[in-house]
C-alpha cells in the first residue's frame, strides 16, 4: 500500500531543500566577489554595473550577472529607480576589510572540498579515507587566510586573556609551543606582543612550516621558530610552561595520544590553551545548533576523513565538549575549564595537570 504523503510537507521540504542549493550558489557566488575583490571595490560607494566593472577592471557583462545573483540572495541592495547597487554597511563588514568580521575568504571552502568530493564519497563503501596530502595546497591556503583576520582581530585581546594571568605570564617571559600551527600566524603574533617568551610552532605539513617560518624572518622574531613534526611525537623535555591549539585536535589521527603528550610536555604549573568548535557531543544535543550541520558536514569533508585515512581513530569536528572532558582528564588534566570564544562557534579550555 502506497504510503499517504502530506502534500504540503512535501511542498515545505522541496522549497527548504532548494534553498540549501541557492545558498551553495550564493557561497560561490561570494567566493567570485572574494577573489576578484567585487565586495571592495562596492564598498567604496554604490554604482551601476556599469560602473562597478570599470572600477574593479572586470567585464561588465560578468559583473551584471554577478550583481543579480547577490542581490536577489540578499547580500547587496539595488535601486531599480537609478540601476544602482549598493552594499550596506553591516554587509560589508562581513565581506570587506581587515576586522575578524570579515567572513568572505571563509566562502573558498566550499569550491576546495567540492573538489574532493568524489574521492570522500567513495570511502562511504570502500572505508578508509582521504590523506591530508590530497587537500594541499588550497586546504593550507585557506586555512590561512580564514584564521589570519581572526587571530589578528582576536587572539590577543579576545582569546589569550580568557585564561587568567595568561598575557602576564607571557609579558614575563615562557617557554610556548602551538600544536598544529598551521602557517604560524598566531605563533608569530604572541612572539612579537611577547618578545620576553619564546615560542616553537610544530605541524606536519612541511609547506606550511616553510611560511611560518618566511613570516617569521619578515616580522624579525628571534623568538619564534617551527618544526615539521607529528604532536603524537611531541618531546616531554624541556618541558614547555603553555602549549596552545587553535581547532588542531579532532583532526588528529590519535587525538587521545596527542593529548597525553600535551599533557606530558607541560610543566608542572603549565596551562594548556584549547581551542575547538563549539558543540554537545550528543547528537541530540547538536538540533537546533544554527552551526552543527556545518560541523558535521566539515567533518564528513575533511577532519574526520584525513584521520581514518591513516589509520586514525576518526574523532570527528563536532565531538563536543562532553566527548572534550573524558579525553582531557584521561590525558591527565585534572583542572578543566571551558569558556565561549569570542564570537559564537568556539570554545576555549583552560587545562593544567
């Protein structure tokens, strides 16, 4: 017997379906106005389309078409009247400028994991998964270019001195290591606000150890340097008085193992600073986050699967603050804190043995 379909939920569903779509579009769509700098060149005050081509040096056929499509999706405002677009200025603080508002090199991600989809798709029945090499070099680049407005807008007036004492101890001078450094931009910016500390950066990709480390001779840090090196093969000596990580765990192939050597390389007084997408670790708990699906999706996309493909246990980029604890304190950390990030989809923890 055929199943009754309620045929306004059917409606409802179809329409909320396409609108994902749209939005998949819309994020190329802004990743077009990212890279060919649309946005900036309309922040600059509004104009035809016309216009707008000649001032960004783009043809204007293009740029038409361009400008119908945000503008229909919300993201810039036109004046049928005159054939004027503009962007308000609460738009362009999100997709222009140097703040940590800027979100709009954030729109990248979706091209670059589009391009992998088919090799993830494929571990669905073969298992396994997809070794981070295959994401390089556009993964690290936007890597970089997604965290660097961030850490530059917050990480030493918004997440440093969440952990209390912490700017003190690092004016004073310490002994750092970040964990997963990526390109080193946040190592490079604690070693030049705290010339007394001395910072080390470890990460596994030797491309992006080789721009931290361009970065770092460019800003003239004699305190900062960096390391190819797995976390899991992370020394006990010297001991290190903080050890940081900025979203670098649930990727680990042995997240658990990574820790127990954070927790093993610190000082007896050492603090170690963690930060990891906001999330429960019940599913359950996860409905109604506006940002779980992103998560998941994140973790289907990349993080879980750069795991898995070496073996890896496969945490996961939505593992939550509860799966967070229980590995924390079986690492060895007996004090835990946890505390909202600046902005709403991270969560810093505070971790001293």
């Amino acid at each position: 017997m055929t199943e009754h379909l309620d045929k306004r939920r059917v409606q409802d569903f179809a329409r909320s379906l396409f609108g994902h779509y749209t939005s998949g579009v819309l994020t190329l769509m802004v990743d077009i106005g990212y890279k060919t700098g649309l946005f900036e060149a309309l922040a600059r005050g509004a104009a035809t389309s016309a216009a707008l081509a000649e001032r960004a040096g783009l043809h204007e056929r293009y740029v038409r078409e361009w400008l119908g499509a945000v503008t229909t999706g919300g993201l810039v405002d036109y004046d049928a009247a005159s054939g004027v677009f503009s962007l308000p200025p609460e738009h362009a603080a999100c997709l222009t400028g140097t703040s940590s508002r800027n979100l709009a090199a954030n729109s990248q991600v979706l091209a670059m994991l589009a391009g992998r989809l088919s090799k993830v798709a494929g571990c669905f029945r073969a298992g396994g998964g997809v070794p981070y090499s295959d994401f390089r070099p556009d993964f690290t680049e936007y890597q970089d270019v997604s965290w660097r407005l961030l850490y530059d807008g917050l990480l030493l007036k918004g997440f440093l001195p969440v952990a209390k004492g912490l700017p003190e101890r690092l004016r004073a001078g310490i002994r750092v290591a970040d964990i997963g450094c990526g390109t080193g931009h946040a190592v490079n910016l604690m070693a030049r606000e705290f010339p007394a500390s001395t910072f080390v950066g470890y990460d596994f990709s030797a491309e992006a150890i080789e721009r931290a480390r361009a970065e770092a001779r460019d800003m003239g840090l004699p305190n900062a340097r960096f390391e190819v090196l797995d976390v899991t093969m992370l020394p006990a000596e010297p001991p290190f008085d903080l050890i940081t990580s900025f979203d670098a765990v649930h990727d680990q192939r042995d997240p658990a193992m990574a820790l127990r050597r954070i927790a093993g390389a610190l000082a007896a007084d050492g603090t170690y600073f963690m930060l990891e997408p906001r999330a429960a670790t019940g599913l359950e708990d996860n409905v109604g986050n506006p940002f779980a699906a992103y998560l998941y999706g994140m973790s289907v996309l990349h993080c879980m699967t750069v795991s898995l493909a070496e073996g890896g246990t496969g945490l996961g980029t939505a593992w939550g603050e509860q799966k967070a604890r229980e590995m924390l304190r079986e690492a060895g950390f007996r004090s835990i804190d946890v505390a909202a990030a600046p902005g709403p989809q991270n969560s810093i923890y505070i971790c001293r043995r």
